[in-house]
C-alpha cells in the first residue's frame, strides 16, 4: 500500500513513481505521488470525523499498491535475482516506519499486550483491528496486514503463471469477493468484518493488479485511454443511484448484504479507473491538480503520514482532552514536520540502503520460462 517498492530516478526522492511503462517506456508519474497524497488526507480528515467516506483513500492505496507492485514484479519476472530485490525492498521501504510506530505506543503510555504485538509484528493488524476495535493507536496496521497477505502468494503467481493465467485467478478474485462478503453479511452486521479482514479487502489489490497486466497490451491500453473516464464516472453514478434508493441500506455503519457486497467493488472501480485515467492521460487537468507540489510533497512522506496520525492523534486528545476535530488544530502539523523528518533522516537512508544491497546484476536476464 503505502509503502510500495517503487523504482525510482537515481537522482531523485526514493519516493517517486519511476516505473517501466509498456509502450511508454521508463517515465516518473507525478500525479500518482499526488494520488497518494490525496489519499492520506482523505484518511486524515476521516480519523479527525470530517470525512464520514475518507476511508476510501485507503482503497485508494490498495489500487495504487496492486498496479505498482504487480508492474515491478513483471518486468523482473524473467531475472536470477527476481525474490532479492523484492523482499530487501519491501523490508527495508516498510519495515521501519512499521516497527517504530510498534515501539512507540507503549512509550506513550497505551496499554498494548503481548498477544496484540505479536499479532502486530506477524501481520495480523486486520485481526486486531477487529478484535481490538476500541483501540485506536495502532489501527492503521490492518491494510498493511491485507496487502502483506495478498504479497505473500502474489510474487509466487507472477513468477511462475502465464499472464493469461494471472487474469483469470484476478477475475475469479473479483468475482468472489463480493460474492463473499454477501454472504458473510447474512451471519452478521458488524461492519468491521468485511472491512478490516482480508479475505473481504481484495479489490482495490486485483483491480490494480489487472491494470498493471492491461497495461502491457497495446490494445488494451488504448481502451483504457478511451473508457477509463466513462468507467468511472459509472461506477460513482451506480453508487450515487443506491444509496438515493435504498437509503441507510447503502450506508457501511449500518450494512446489509447489498451494501456490502456491491459498496466495496465499486469504489475500488473507481480507484482503478482513477489511476488509469491518469496513466493514459498525463497531460490532463486532472494530471495536473494532481502533481501539484504540495500533494506530490504529501504523497511522498504519506506512508509515515498514514501510519504516525492516528497514534499522535490520541496522544493531543488525552492529554487536552480535545475532540477529534479540535484535535486535528495541533496534531496535523504535527504528524506533517514528524513524517517529513521521518521519512528525510529515517525512512529515506534505509530505502537506498536496501536498493544498494538489493542492485541486481547487469548480467543478462535468464532465459523465460514462458512466452507470454
């Protein structure tokens, strides 16, 4: 998610989009950072109760994450050194952030038990999440859990399955999660199943997935350029249509089976159709609100942001006894100036540590498996 391996430009910030684009060869995507940085806000205001549906930039990052990471995983698919650069990558761009956060909120003073930190340490924040729902501090670790889980079999499948194959395990996927959380939703109406376990969370991850493999054909490039747009407008106007008709049976407080197996799809459709939207039209206005200096800033230091708002959130609310609102005056430049830091002196020394250890080879690349 927020911490996705990326590939950046030697001389510039770790943190930037510098993918290997089929047919538009190795380019820095501004407007993804910036995608990035809206995300993080959305999410933002959503934890400070100003956003009732910013939640949904997290799906946002799980679109992101999906597309980045799948992109990467396939133009290395055929190398030697395919597992080393993958894992050092994501241990080194992911982990320290991660443990910090661990290790601070029982600094702080919040009651964090030993069955908690494990589930924690061994990515089950999802499970926490949910078992802990009352526990704020360390609940930004449940999509990190999710994309972890998806990560752990995905690598396998790219390295290994023709692409055709890969397109079929992600339209089953799509398939079944809906069909999935329709059914969970029969047994019971607690939101926080289907939104924080990850058997229900894989859209936004296969969505972004299936664009990353799209994204190689020229073909399908092209009708991406054409409908990514009409696709999503769509998809907000379907949503906009259910929730006008059936009122607080479209909400996710109060979810029924419609909402929940129907909600989660088509706002990952949207996230998917966003991304590529800006990928076949990088000059557009909306390309260009979104590479705005300030959300690229934003986006570049959004993992720490993600991950540090919540916890010193609840350190300004106990100590002031502010509400989430008021709380939002002091601590949001304040978990600004700490991301900055923390992703200037901590986070950024460590990535380009992990890409030195990381370099592959220059050798050639083995022969393929597969043609495909």
């Amino acid at each position: 998610m927020l911490g996705s391996p990326l590939v950046p430009r030697e001389s510039q910030s770790v943190a930037v989009n510098t993918i290997q684009m089929p047919g538009y060869g190795r380019q820095h995507i501004a407007s993804l950072d910036g995608l990035r940085g809206l995300a993080v806000l959305l999410v933002l205001a959503y934890h400070h109760a100003l956003l009732n549906s910013g939640w949904l930039g997290v799906d946002l990052f799980f679109a992101l994450s999906g597309y980045l990471i799948t992109t990467i995983l396939r133009s290395a698919r055929h190398d030697e050194e395919y597992w080393k650069p993958f894992w050092i990558k994501r241990a080194t761009r992911i982990l320290p952030p991660f443990l910090l956060v661990l290790v601070l909120t029982p600094l702080l003073g919040f009651i964090v038990t030993i069955r908690q930190f494990a589930g924690y340490l061994f990515s089950l924040g999802d499970v926490m999440a949910y078992v802990h729902s009352q526990f704020e501090p360390l609940r930004p670790l449940w999509s990190l859990a999710v994309e972890e889980h998806f990560y752990l079999a995905w690598p396998f499948a790219v390295r290994y399955l023709r692409r055709r194959n890969l397109v079929i395990i992600l339209t089953a996927l799509l398939i079944l999660e809906p069909v999935s959380r329709a059914v969970v939703s029969l047994y019971t109406h607690d939101w926080q199943v289907v939104y924080f376990l990850t058997p229900f969370r894989l859209d936004g991850l296969c969505w972004g997935a299936m664009l990353a493999l799209a994204m190689e054909n020229a073909a399908q490039r092209a009708c991406l350029r054409r409908f990514a747009m009409p696709v999503m407008l769509a998809a907000l106007a379907t949503w906009v249509v259910l929730r006008l008709a059936l009122g607080h049976r479209f909400t996710r407080d109060e979810p029924t089976w419609m909402y929940n197996s129907g909600c989660y799809a088509l706002v990952a459709l949207v996230c998917v159709s966003l991304i590529a939207f800006l990928l076949s039209h990088p000059r557009s206005l909306v390309s260009s609100f979104l590479s705005l200096p300030a959300l690229v800033w934003t986006g570049r230091i959004s993992y720490g942001l993600y991950l540090y708002q919540v916890i010193l959130k609840c350190v300004v609310m106990s100590h002031f006894g502010w509400s989430d609102r008021k709380a939002l005056i002091l601590d949001a430049p304040l978990v600004l100036l700490f991301s900055w830091v923390s992703f200037t002196f901590f986070e950024q020394p460590l990535i380009r540590w992990g890409r030195s250890v990381a370099k592959r080879p220059a050798a050639a690349p083995t022969t393929p498996r597969h043609a495909d």
